[in-house]
C-alpha cells in the first residue's frame, strides 16, 4: 500500500512515526493499524459490496460502484479539501484527526454491503468485526458515528445527522472535532461521483440505468482550493430519449397502515443533472457549516454539453454557478418561530394574564 497512498495517508505515515504523542495510545503505531484495517476491507468487504447492494436492498438495482475505488476516491477529495485550503495553523487538522478521518472514510459506505437501506448505520458493526483497527470498541463507535453521519438520519428521525454529533470530544488524551470531520466525509463523498463508477447501460437492468447515465456523463470534476468544477458531456441519445426514474409513493390505507407504491417517472438526464447539482449544493451549505475552519466551498461550477456519436460539441449550454450570491431572501427566516411567537399573540396572552 505505501507506493499508492494518498496525500493524508502520507501525513499520517509520517505523523505516526514522528509525533507517537498526538495519538491515544503509546507504544503504537496508527499507520500499521490503519493499514491492517484497510487491508482487510480489501480482502473482506470491498469486493462484495456491489453484489451485497444489489441483492440486499429491496429494488434489487445494480447501483454505481462502490468498490475498493470508490474508497479511495472519497480519500482523495478529503485530502484536496485539506491540502488545496488555506487553513490557519491552530484550526488544522491534528494528527489523530487525520487517522479518525481516514478511518471513517473507509468504512462509510462498507454497510452497503447488507444492503441500501439504513446502510450508514452498518459502520460500527463493519469497524467491529473486521479484525483490524485495534480493540478499543469506544474508539471505533465514535469514530463510526462520525461515519455514519454521511447520510440517512438522526437517531431522533431528524436529516441533520451532522449536528446531532458533538462539537468536540475525546479519546483518551486526545480532543477531536466529530462534526469537522464528518462534514469532511459527507461532502467528499458526495463530489466523488464520476465516469469511473458507471456501467454500460446497455448492460444493466432498466431501474439502475438513471444512476449509470448521471455518473457516466461527468467527465470531470475537481477542487480548486475554492470551487467544486464540474464538467458534463451528455451523449446526443440521452438527450432526445428520457429514462425511468423509480421512486415510492407513500400513503395509509384504508385500515390506517402505513403503505408504499412504486411509481414511474419518465424523467430527462439532463434534467436529473439539475436535480443532483442542486442536491450537491445543498450539501455544500449544510457541510460549509461544520468544515469551515479547515475549508470553505464558495460554490459549484459546472459546465454541460450535448455531443454527437464522434463526440463532437452539437449544443453548449450556459455555464452555471451555484453560490450565495446578491441580498439576502426576504422571505422571513423567523417565519415558522413568528407563527407561535409574534407580537399579537404574546400581547394577547400577556393580557389575559392580567385580567
């Protein structure tokens, strides 16, 4: 592995060597048991995940790849995020953050393999029973709860999966930031999505082609130190032709149970495009929050052009900029607090009070 490590995986190499006193445990090296630990995912899980995924996950769809790669690649934009930032000194990531954070790389879509469904919630059980990583069980739950914050929800139902960890906690002597570094997580596996992890779609069944033909049409996608740039070259078919997006309507029936339907939406891939950027946007604002100390996304730039079967341009289309940009909305951030709690309402009850 050390010919092929990745610029944080090099830190931290270095860091376990030269500055054993910034890790929890002495004597011990965090390198070697990172390495064991990713060794054995490896071995063990990455190679099983997408047949794990397919058959596990009640559509059975075949979903973009989420192989040994895939990993690989969420490490790869972590470290752009840190490297390419220019991150005051005393908010820089320490060196036990940078092995809590790789760690929680590896194992933060390793649940798939039992399936979609709850899949982040798996990161514990995978960190626990993979024989790596070392014995302490408190280490690996707080690290996988750093993980697991990448999608799904709050043990409370809620989507701010992020919030819910703390700002700042221990192990041992040792501070770490959770939210920090889920945030960090969260958003490099969200931009890591490209060509690589797609499939011929003539090969695939009918509702895993929507997720194929949105990964397959990026053909690049970097980090500049400030912008996520974007580029998408869309085949001249799927732009003329639509596909089927697969999703579930929700409802009660007639004895008052909860029930769901599969429904059918013919949809354009350029209009999915839209839908994902707009998704990778709000992402972006939710993780700004939590990462900003170490780095900051002013925004998303993407570019889309149409192309022949030579994969000549035949339409360009505007270039678009997702950022916070011009005044404020007006529409009242207080809205729903001012419906409960406005001056006529507490006049009213305070008045009430008095009578």
């Amino acid at each position: 592995m050390s010919n092929l490590l990745l610029p944080l995986e090099k830190d931290l190499q270095e860091l376990a060597t030269n500055s054993s006193d910034s890790f929890p445990r002495m004597p011990g090296n965090y390198f070697t048991q990172y390495n064991e630990l990713v060794n054995q995912l490896r071995l063990n899980y990455y190679p099983k995940i997408d047949a794990g995924l397919s058959s596990n996950s009640p559509d059975h769809s075949f979903y973009t790849a989420h192989n040994s790669e895939h990993f690989d690649e969420v490490v790869r934009y972590a470290s752009e995020f840190v490297f390419k930032s220019n991150t005051p000194e005393n908010f820089k990531l320490q060196p036990y953050e940078i092995y809590a954070l790789l760690v929680a790389i590896r194992v933060h879509d390793a649940g798939n393999i039992f399936g979609r469904e709850e899949h982040e919630k798996k990161c514990f059980h995978v960190l626990r029973n993979c024989n790596a990583g070392g014995n302490n069980d408190v280490e690996k739950k707080k690290i996988a709860s750093i993980a697991q914050a990448h999608g799904g929800r709050s043990a409370v139902g809620d989507k701010d999966t992020i919030g819910a960890l703390d700002e700042k906690n221990s192990i041992g002597t040792i501070t770490i930031r959770p939210r920090l570094l889920a945030a960090l997580v969260r958003f490099a596996d969200e931009v890591c999505e490209n060509s690589g992890r797609a499939t011929d779609l003539a090969s695939i069944p009918e509702q895993s082609k929507i997720y194929h033909a949105y990964a397959g049409a990026i053909t690049a996608n970097s980090f500049d130190g400030k912008w996520v740039n974007l580029e998408f070259m869309i085949p001249q078919k799927l732009a003329t032709e639509t596909l089927n997006s697969y999703k579930y309507k929700f409802f009660k029936d007639a004895e008052g149970k909860d029930c769901k339907e599969e429904e059918i939406i013919k949809v354009y891939l350029l209009d999915i495009i839209f839908d994902r950027l707009e998704k990778m946007d709000r992402e972006r604002k939710y993780c700004n929050r939590f990462m900003k100390d170490v780095v900051y996304i002013e925004g998303i730039r993407a570019r889309i052009v149409i192309v022949d079967e030579h994969f000549d341009i035949i339409k360009s289309l505007n270039p678009i900029e997702l950022t916070e940009q011009g005044y404020p909305d007006e529409e009242a951030i207080l809205k729903s607090y001012r419906e409960k709690f406005n001056g006529q309402t507490i006049s009213q009850e305070l008045l009430i009070k008095d009578e």
